[in-house]
C-alpha cells in the first residue's frame, strides 16, 4: 500500500498541467508513438499530435519525463521448460534531455526499471539505462555523430551461458561508444563508424561460494564502412564491410580456451526513403567469427539484416524486421551460436487517441559443437489509450513458445499486462 501511495502521488505530480495550460485542438495526424516497445515507425510533427507530450523547456533544451506503473502475470518466469508463473509489478521511471537548436542536436536519456515477482521465488529484476547521443552538422552535406551509453540487466536463466547453481542471477554491466561521419558528395554517399563495447559479468554466489565469471567479462573494437549510390532521390543502393576484435580480459578462460577473435561482415543492400509510406532498408550478405583457440571452430553465416516501415494509409503502419548475428559462447563445447531474428508489427489509429497493434515474431539459434537448435515463436496483441498528453494506459497479451532439440528445454506460456504511464 505504501509503495501504491507513492506511485500514484508521483503520477499526479507529473500528470498535472503547468499553469495556464491548455490541451490543443487539433484533426491532423495521429499517434507517433507505439505501444509495448514496437519497433520506431514514421511520426508526425508533434504540433499536430493534441496527445504529445509538451516537456518541460529549459533553455535550449526540451525535458520529457515519465513515469511507468505495470501489474502483469507471467506464465513461466524463467522462460525454460519447467518453469513456473508469477504475477509481478513493475516501476520505470524516464527521463529525456532534446536539444532545440537550430543546428546541430543533442540527446541524454536515463531509465531505469525494477520488477517485483509476488511468487516469493523469482528473483527480483533491475534494470538501468544512460544513452547520451549527439550530431554536429559540418555543412549542407557532411554530419558528425557521437554516442555514449551505460546499461545493467541480470543475466537470465534461460541464456545457455547462465551460471549453473548460482543462488542470485548475477549483474551484466555494460559500456557502449561509437563515433559516425557520413555525408555525400553528387551521388555518392558515404558512412565511416567507429565503435567500442565493453560487456562486464559480476560473479555469482552458490551456496555462499563464489562462483567466477571474470573470463567472460570483454571488450569488442569495431569500424564500418559503407558506400552507397544515389539512384534517386528515395533510392540508394549500398555496399558496406564490418570488421571486429573481440578481446577476453583473460587470455585462457576458465576452461583453458583462448575466446578472443575477429569478425567480419559484408553486406549490399538497398535503402529507401518515401516517407511517410515507406522507409528503411534491406541488406543480404555474408558474416565469420574467427578465434585465436584453434580448437574452437569459427562462426560462419548468410546474414540477412533490414528494417522497414509501410504505412499503406494514414491510419495503419507495418514494420518488418530481421536481423542475423554470431554469438559467442562460454560453454568448452562449442564457440558460440548463429541467430536468425524475424518479426512484424501491425498498428491501427481506431482512434486519435486509440492504437491497437499486433506483432507476431521468431528466433532461431543455433549452436555450433552442440547440436543444439532452438526455435521461438511469439504472437500478441495489445491497444494503448492516451487520455490526454499527460496519462497514457496499455494493455498487451502474448503467447510465447519454444521447440527446442535439448530435451526438457521446451516450454509455452502466455503473459499479460497493463501499464499506466504520467509523462510532461
């Protein structure tokens, strides 16, 4: 009860207007943004938007905060077979920093979450997150872009990777950097990134005995480069290469195996811009993961990588996504895992202030040495009610299932929850 009192004084603080405010009028464009964490889609100017947040202005900059409440049920908390559900409640506070300038742009975000299962047995779920971004737009053609991030998750029981015994999941901290130009010159377009990701993994405890997980804990060096050609004014055609070193803070990890490695991938590709209608791209290629270890075979895939976004009329959006990645391993058995991602997204504006959404997705991982083959699936629906730019409430039901080739290991769940966010 006293955490409810503290959540709901919280909201009304955020939710109230400022002085003097109004909600506007307004019967152009509808909702830009989506529910349950689909995937970006076009958004309309916020002036046309009566549901929008405002923020909070401060000088050259605009503040959003917001505050999430959720109440669900989970059929199988630990996402294996055997597992067992809890109902849970959730808090995530936001905060985002938008620059107003005239040129150039700059972006700092802070979230953080914790979930709370009521079962008693599940352990609880902490999550944080810090995204600083910015763009410095050199002339008419050419743009420089930075970005800086920090995140913590707890691994989860269902990673083959996960600590076996450990009383506590264990904490993931990780660093991210990058450094982008891109720019043209007549029909040639150009992109040159630099990237850093550092993954560091806490020990766990097993019967009050530590256990180590130090020689997972590794940084990952990468630079891309990619060229592409102004067919049209919405068409470009592109070719890129990716190359990578992932280095272990401990050469010989504790199964006396040397996991540090290259990686490389090409791609061509095809990007397009007719927004509002279509946007994105799509790209085919081909990527390896090699390791110092000659006793670890190297990684090898067809990779298939895009995002797009159709909006066949003003009312309904459709995103398509599919990623391919190599994946390393911790287990003596195997090197690590290629995983084909696909998924769509279905959202309708039944009202201005009403959005439902359907979104069905697949995951196929397979894992090198092993023999293992694991195959998700995931159907759900889900609709989101803005009262008004200040009160935001979503519902979301989804069915998940796994057929996987490691007996035991398959499961089917279903889950649901409501959620109810204040926001500036």
């Amino acid at each position: 009860m006293r955490l409810a009192s503290i959540l709901l004084t919280t909201a009304i603080f955020i939710a109230t207007p400022p002085p003097g405010t109004a909600q506007e009028a307004g019967e152009d464009g509808l909702a830009d943004e989506a529910i349950t964490g689909a995937l970006p889609r076009p958004a309309f100017p916020a002036e046309s938007d009566p549901y929008a947040p405002l923020g909070i202005r401060s000088g050259g900059f605009v503040l959003y905060p917001s505050l999430t409440g959720t109440i669900g049920y989970l059929g199988n908390t630990a996402g294996v077979g055997g597992g067992t559900g809890s109902a849970y409640g959730a808090v995530t506070s936001r905060f985002e920093m938008r620059s107003d300038w005239a040129e150039h742009e700059a972006t700092l975000t802070f979230e953080s979450g914790y979930r709370s299962y009521f079962d008693g047995v599940t352990a609880d779920d902490p999550t944080l997150s810090i995204d600083a971004s910015g763009r410095i737009d050199l002339n008419d053609d050419w743009s420089a872009a930075l970005r800086g991030g920090y995140g913590f998750e707890t691994q989860g029981i269902a990673d083959p990777d996960f600590p076996a015994g450990v009383d506590r999941p264990p904490g993931v901290h990780t660093l991210a950097a990058s450094t982008a130009v891109e720019g043209g010159n007549g029909v040639a377009v150009v992109a040159l990134e630099g990237r850093l990701h550092r993954t560091m993994y806490e020990d766990g405890t097993s019967g009050g005995v530590e256990v180590d997980q130090d020689d997972r804990t590794n940084t990952v060096l990468a630079a891309r480069l990619r060229l592409g050609y102004q067919a049209t004014a919405s068409l470009v055609p592109f070719v890129e290469g990716d190359v990578s070193r992932r280095l272990y803070d401990q050469t010989v990890d504790n199964d006396g195996l040397m996991r540090s490695g290259f990686g490389y991938a090409y791609r061509a590709g095809l990007a397009v811009d007719r927004g509002p209608i279509l946007a994105g791209e799509v790209a085919v290629g081909y990527a390896t993961a090699t390791f110092d270890d000659p006793l670890l075979a190297a990684l090898s895939a067809l990779t298939f990588d895009g995002s797009l976004v159709w909006s066949p009329s003003v009312l309904t959006t459709v995103t398509l996504a599919g990623a391919t990645t190599l994946n390393p391993s911790a287990d003596p058995a195997s090197s690590g895992s290629i995983v084909v991602d696909g998924a769509v997204d279905v959202a309708y504006a039944w009202r201005r202030n009403v959005t439902v959404e359907g979104s069905a997705g697949v995951r196929h991982e397979r894992f090198q040495g092993t023999g293992q083959v694991d195959t998700g699936y995931r159907a759900g629906v889900g609709a989101t009610w803005r009262a008004n730019r200040w009160l935001r409430l979503a519902g979301v039901y989804a069915h998940e299932w796994l057929v996987s080739t490691v007996p035991g290991r398959g499961y089917q769940t279903d889950s649901v929850r409501v959620e109810l966010t204040a926001q500036r």
